[in-house]
C-alpha cells in the first residue's frame, strides 16, 4: 500500500465516518499527492490506497519533416517499442507500442490542413460540400491579385488584364450557338462579352500548395475551368475534379516519401490506426 500522511488518514477517517450509514457501498476519495492517487473506503473505516493507470499520451507535431526525430527519441527513450506510422490527406499518427503487458497507446499526431489557396480554390469550385460561387468581375480580378497572387503565372497575370477591360453587352441575332463569353437568351437577342484586350480564356492555370505544412513547399498545378455567365454577369472559377484528385495524390507520395527518408526501417502506412 502507498505510503499516507496525516492529511491524508483524516480525510480517510472523515469519509468512513460518513459512509458508516451506506451498508454495502465503497466511497472513493481523491487524495494529494501523485496524481491518480486514491483511496477505496469501507463504511468499516478500513481503506485501500490505490493508483489509476495513466493515461495514454498524445504529442502533437507541427511538421511531417518533425516525425522521423520524435519517432528516433521515443523509442531510445521509452525502449522496447515498436511504432508504426499512418498517413492520409488529415494527417500522419504514430502510434506507440509499450510492449508486451501493456494496454496503452502513446500516439503522436501531425494535423495537415489545407493551404489558405487550396482551401479558397476547393470552396469557388464547390468541392467543399458547398455549391460553385458565382464572383462578380470586381471579385474575380480581386480575388486574382491578392488570394492567388503567388499561384498565376505569365498566362494568369495577362488574364487579370484582359478581364479588367471586359464589357457585357446585349446583342441582336438568331444565332443558337454556345461560345466562350457568347450565349444565346433567346432567337432574336443574345448575350455578349467581350475584352478590348485580346480573347478570354477557357481555362486558368494557377500553382497552388496543397498542405499548410513548412515541409511541403513545392506547389501543384491545378488547371481550372472559367466560366462566364452573361445573363447574371458574372464569373466561376472551376478546378477540374480530376486535377483536384490528382494534386492531393502526389502530395501524398511526397509525404510517404518524406516519412521514410526520416524513419530507419519503420512501417510507414497509407490509412489511419
């Protein structure tokens, strides 16, 4: 049994008193000292001191470059313990084993969210559970400079010019075609845009980082489709759904490759425990 000071048997003593009316029951006391310490009372008066297990610990990470170090320390320091480690598009875990005898598993996690761009290029396109967003010329030029300024290339930047110059206009024709930034509202009357400088792309490619994690850098190319709507005057800016799958698959790649670069012959895993 632990060893108890004075405090500790006159609270034991205080509770028996107490529960000397409960026939039958325990009482648990908490008591100082080591946390998890405490005492099992009988209406009798006697007692049992005991200690809870503590429970398993879960460190938390704030770069996948940071895994192959925590992972080298925690088995030198704990010994005898055979991590695994688990990745996916949240996050990679490992996850602790303290051997034979023991029924605790320490876990260490690294959260990966999305970087600020991907995550806006995600919500424009709908991919986020939510519907396309329709932008107004002001909103797309804006959201260009600023939002994805570091994402446009020589391409994207001469876009911003172009759509800076962009009329709408109402037109008369029978034509029923369907065009780039033309569509027709009817036999007699359609509807026009036009730029003064130079033809509006279908298509916009920006370089996006996928991850808000320091140790994935390198950006991804992701071509989305421009959508004009005439008749509303307005714009959507669509990531095409297999660029969105495909960017997160190589950034998955890079994540493994960059696990086992810092793991010595641990199991590195696709999935979660």
């Amino acid at each position: 049994m632990i060893g108890t000071s004075v405090e500790t048997l006159e609270k034991i003593q205080d509770t028996a008193v107490k529960a000397s009316g409960a026939d039958g029951k325990l009482q648990v006391v908490d008591l100082p000292g080591p946390p998890g310490t405490y005492a099992l009372v009988k209406p009798s008066g006697h007692h049992e001191v005991r200690r809870a297990e503590p429970g398993a610990r879960c460190h938390q990470l704030r770069s996948v470059e940071e895994v192959g170090g925590f992972v080298t320390e925690a088995t030198e320091r704990l010994g005898g313990v055979s991590p695994t480690v688990w990745y996916d598009e949240d996050g990679v875990v490992v996850v602790l084993d303290d051997g034979p005898g023991e029924h605790r598993e320490h876990r260490c996690e690294v959260v990966l969210d999305w970087s600020p761009e991907f995550r806006l290029l995600r919500a424009l396109g709908g991919l986020d559970g939510g519907s396309p967003r329709a932008l107004s010329q002001r909103e797309l030029i804006v959201t260009l400079r600023t939002r994805f300024a570091a994402c446009l290339d020589d391409a994207g930047r001469e876009l911003i010019r172009v759509l800076r110059t962009i009329r709408f206009s109402d037109v008369s024709g029978g034509n029923a075609t369907v065009e780039t930034g033309r569509e027709s509202l009817g036999r007699d009357l359609e509807s026009e845009v036009r730029s003064e400088a130079g033809d509006i792309p279908d298509e916009v490619v920006l370089d996006v980082r996928i991850f808000d994690d320091p140790a994935l850098q390198r950006r991804q190319t992701v071509r989305c489709l421009l959508e004009i709507n005439t008749r509303e005057v307005t714009f959507e800016l669509l990531p095409y759904g297999d660029e969105v799958e495909r960017v997160i698959e190589d950034q998955l790649v890079a994540i493994r490759t960059l696990l086992e670069a810092g793991l010595d012959g641990i199991p590195v895993y696709a999935g979660r425990p």
